[in-house]
C-alpha cells in the first residue's frame, strides 16, 4: 500500500466521510424522505384516481337536506360519484344554478352557449349536467366553499 493510506500505526486508514454510521444515516434520511413524500402526496393520487370507491359510495348526510330556497325549476337532481349534483334554472347571467352536495358551484354561460365553472374554467362544456359532473371529477372528495357566490 502507498504511505498516503497508511496512519502512524502501520494500519490502512478509511477514506473519509465512509463510516457505516454516515451511509446508514444516509439510507435512513433517504427512505425518511420518500416515505414523507409517498404520503403527503397519496390523497392528492387516490383522488385523481377515482379514490375510495367505498367511501364515495354513500352520498354524506347533508345531500338529503331539502330543496334549494328561492331556485328555479329542477333542470337535474342527481348522485354522480357519491356527490349530490342539483340544477336549477336561475334568473342569473348563466341561466342555471348548480350545485354540489347543497353548495354553489360558480358558473358562466359562454357566447357559444357553453358552460364554464370555477372548478374548470378554461374547459367549456355544452350542458349544465356535464358541468357539474366535470367538476366533481375535479375537486374529487373536497367541498366548494358555502359562500362562493360567482362575481365575474
């Protein structure tokens, strides 16, 4: 061996910064942060998957309230989803009132005759009812905010 690997007691000497204490606390920090990473991001993955199919199976108590106060004729009353999805006509710029599990989705009427939501407004779409649908797909098991009132 060459003198520079040797130390004063004629033994060869480590290489720094390769102890087995430093590698495993390496590897630890590693699987730490995967680990970290995996579950911060699996709700956001599950959601955009589709989710828990058991967990969306059951529309959540406050969907069976009753009727929307001071709107229009029912243009659809449906379960997409495990969410409760409602329209009704409106005297509004849009022209509909939808709603998701009881709360307000903000909505616009394009020129065309389409629709846009503020869960997805840079996607039209021809009817109120696939409006409402995209937009369950979108916020997955989240709620829309019970005051999100549209003012464009």
């Amino acid at each position: 061996m060459s003198d520079a690997l040797r130390n004063e007691n004629d033994k060869p000497s480590r290489p720094r910064g390769s102890t087995r204490r430093r590698v495993i606390r390496r590897g630890l920090g590693t699987v730490a942060a995967v680990s970290g990473t995996a579950a911060a991001l699996r709700p956001m993955l599950t959601a955009r998957a589709g989710g828990d199919a058991t967990a969306l199976a059951e529309p959540p108590a406050a969907v069976e309230a009753a009727p929307v106060p001071g709107a229009g004729a029912a243009l659809f009353d449906e379960v997409y989803r495990g969410r409760r999805i409602q329209g009704f006509s409106s005297a509004g710029d849009a022209g509909v009132d939808i709603r998701i599990d009881g709360r307000a989705l903000g909505v616009m009427r394009r020129v065309d005759g389409s629709f846009i939501s503020m869960a997805n407004h840079y996607q039209p779409f021809p009817t109120a009812l696939g409006t409402a649908r995209a937009a369950v797909d979108q916020i997955g098991r989240a709620q829309l905010s019970a005051n999100a009132e549209h003012h464009h």
